[in-house]
C-alpha cells in the first residue's frame, strides 16, 4: 500500500484553519463575559467591605437592581442590602458574606417612583445606608 505523504501546502492551509478557529473561540469568549463581570456600582464601602448594585431594565421604566456584598477586604462578616421604598412601605433584599469572602446576589423589582438605596450592617445590627439615584447605578 503507498504511504500518504504531507505536502507542505496541506501543512501550512491545516494550521491556519486551527489558528482561525482558536482565534474565534477566544474571541467569544471574551465577548460572552460572565455575569460576575458585570459593570456594578459601589453603593457603599465601609471596613474594607463593598456593597455592589448593578441593574437591569424591565421595560416600562421598571428595574431588576441585584446587589452583591464584597467582603475580600473585610476582617470579619456583614451585611449588605438594596432596598427600595414605596410610598410607606420598604423592602429590602439583604446578603452576608464571611471575612473575605463575596457574597452571592439577590435582586429587588424597582418600579418607576420608587426610592432604591443600599445598606451596610455589622452582624450585631449596627448599620448605616442611605438612597442612591437610579441612573447613578450601572447596567449589569
């Protein structure tokens, strides 16, 4: 039976389809970013924790706004909320991470003509917080 032999044609056309499919492997993945590299807004930095908010629109002028508690530079637990508040009633989605952990996300429903704000607490209770403006809050 007769050998096949490479030709160096054949050679160079194979590893420029293999350069140009691993270009465009990587390249969509850098486009596909996950969500943890979301644009989030620092709400508030204290003690070296950050309470981090991005949002997402809706439609109809309402917001999902996520909030997420970045506690790598903290030397011990706490809490981080986003809250919205609705005429007289307010409500709040709160996370918690260990020192120097991140915490996971949880998101609120914003509707247009609500107050959004952000909240910092020690796991003893102590806290602090105040209201944010919606436009000041990156999309996530």
């Amino acid at each position: 039976m007769p050998r096949y032999l490479r030709t160096p044609a054949r050679s160079r056309l194979r590893r420029i389809l293999i350069t140009s499919a691993m270009a465009s492997v990587l390249a969509s993945g850098a486009l596909l970013a996950p969500p943890a590299q979301a644009a989030w807004t620092n709400g508030l930095a204290v003690q070296g924790a950050k309470v981090q908010v991005c949002k997402v629109p809706l439609g109809d002028g309402d917001l999902r706004v996520r909030v997420r508690l970045d506690n790598r530079g903290a030397q011990h637990a706490h809490i981080g909320s986003v809250y919205r508040v609705r005429g007289e009633q307010r409500t709040e989605a709160r996370v918690r991470a260990a020192s120097g952990k991140m915490s996971g996300t949880k998101a609120l429903r914003v509707k247009r003509g609500d107050q959004v704000g952000v909240g910092f607490e020690e796991v003893t209770g102590e806290g602090l917080g105040g209201t944010m403006t919606r436009s000041s809050i990156s999309r996530c």
